[in-house]
C-alpha cells in the first residue's frame, strides 16, 4: 500500500492529466463517429474552462455548481454552431470548425475578464483524482448507455451513408447537431476539470495545438471507437514523459506513433486489440 502511495504522489500530476485527456478525446471521438471532422473541441473545453474559472474566482461558486454551468455553456454554443455547419462535410467543415476555434482564442485573449493573454491564475485545485475519474467513468456510462439505443444506429448510419440514412427517415441534421453538442458537453467537462486540476490557464492552453494533440489521440486510438479514444489518449500522455531522458527529442513522439499507425495499424490501437496482429498496407 506504502508503495503505491508514493507512486501516486510521484505521479498525481500525470494521473490527473490522463484522466482529462481521455475525457476530452471521447468528446471528439463522438463527432467522429456521427462522420464529422469537426475540430472545435478546444474552443469548447476552453468556454468550459473560463466558465468555470471565472465563477469560482470571482463569485466563489463551489466546483460542482461550476462545472454544471460550464457544461451547460460548451452544450449551448456546440449547438449553435452545429447549426450553420451540419452541411459541411469532410475538410470544409473541419476547416469552419477550427477557425471558430481561433475566434474563441482570439477573444479570450482580448477580454479583461478572461484576463487576457496572461490568463487566470489562483483557481481553486479542487479538481481531485478521484473527481476527475469518476467524470470519466460517467462519460463512459453514458456513451455506453448510448451505444445501446437507437441513436447509435442512426449515427452510424449517417457516417456510413448518409443517403442509405435519409432513405429510412434519418434526420441526418439533427443527429449531427446532437453529436456535436454532446461533444462539446464532454470537451466542456473536460476543460472545467483541466482548469481546476491547473493552477493558471491562458488562451494558448486551448489553441490549435490542443485540438491537434485530441485529434492525434483519437486518430492514433482509432477514429470511430470511445476505446480507441480512450487508449490513444491513455497512451500518448504517459509515452512523453516515459521517454523524458530523450530531451527535446521527445517532443516528435506523436508524430513518429502516428505515422507508424498509419502505416502498420490504419484502424489504430483498437483494432490491434481486437485482431491482435498488424498488417502492412501497400
């Protein structure tokens, strides 16, 4: 017991760290089973993260009630925007949905409530393992409650074909509304709980260096699998500090591992999980 007590304390950090990043990677692993390429899941974990920031330094809201709020912001603005972009598709939509990323970075690095390029600092580090893991294991309840209904058929439907899904009276723009902002709901959750798990957050921590890192985890993982997100997320955060002796070269990691699953594995980690071999594409 003593042992793993001081291999948490050695490790919380990355603990912590691996439980957000794997709930932020299922929160795009969502839109990309419905066959949406859309990248805004950091505008939404950053509207999340100053939502929460905000109302417990300034108006000493406790973490739940927070949290709660957040959500409920990330939710309402994945839903309006899926609105003017459901009929986007392929590179087009991912290109609309990064650029609203950039205009969400882009006012919050311009409002003083935000606190500008320098961010928030003094946040409550109130954001335990035992909070941050038992938001991931509710994500994972409910999309696997999900995976269960009708729903997930519709939304599989509508990656596969979508004509094949309007033929049978799928409402293809309402089921990519609702994954988006069931996306952003979880990015949400993730951005509030990466906030309170920081000491400090700025603009930059929700740029597109966060939505590449999420889209990387989920491509590495596999693209329509929550165990793919969860495995790609799981390994990429530990793997960089595993190889720390490396310096600077390190930082090339998710590149060279996501090369070589493009290559050896194109259905990512999780398909290795199910066939337990890998085979070269030529």
């Amino acid at each position: 017991m003593s042992a793993l007590l001081d291999f948490y304390a050695k490790h919380s950090r990355l603990i912590d760290q691996i439980g957000v990043n794997a709930i932020l990677a299922l929160s795009l692993s969502v839109s990309l089973q419905a066959g949406q390429l859309a990248l805004a899941q950091a505008a939404f974990m950053g509207i999340a993260a100053y939502v929460s920031t905000i109302l417990a330094v300034n108006a000493h809201w406790p973490l739940f009630a927070t949290i709660a709020v957040a959500v409920l912001a990330s939710t309402v603005v994945a839903a309006l925007l899926a609105y003017p972009v459901r009929r986007l598709r392929g590179v087009f939509l991912a290109i609309a949905t990064i650029g609203f990323g950039e205009i969400v970075r882009v006012v919050a690095n311009n409002l003083s409530i935000t606190g500008g390029a320098e961010g928030i600092s003094s946040i409550p580090n109130d954001a335990t393992t035992p909070v941050i893991y038992g938001a991931l294991v509710l994500v994972g309840l409910t999309l696997f409650v999900l995976s269960r209904t009708k729903f997930a058929l519709a939304v599989a439907l509508v990656r596969e074909d979508e004509y094949a899904a309007r033929g049978v009276g799928v409402d293809v723009g309402t089921i990519r509304t609702l994954s988006l902002a069931l996306g952003g709901a979880i990015a949400g959750l993730g951005g509030a709980l990466y906030a309170h798990a920081s000491f400090f957050i700025t603009p930059t921590d929700f740029g597109f260096q966060r939505m590449e890192q999420i889209l990387v985890w989920c491509v590495v993982g596999g693209v329509t699998s929550p165990l793919g997100a969860l495995l790609g997320a799981t390994v990429l955060s530990i793997l960089p500090e595993a190889i720390r002796f490396l310096a600077d070269y390190r930082e090339i990691t998710n590149g060279v591992i996501l090369l070589a699953v493009i290559l050896f594995a194109p259905g990512g980690l999780s398909s290795l999980w199910r066939r337990g071999t890998i085979r070269v594409r030529v």
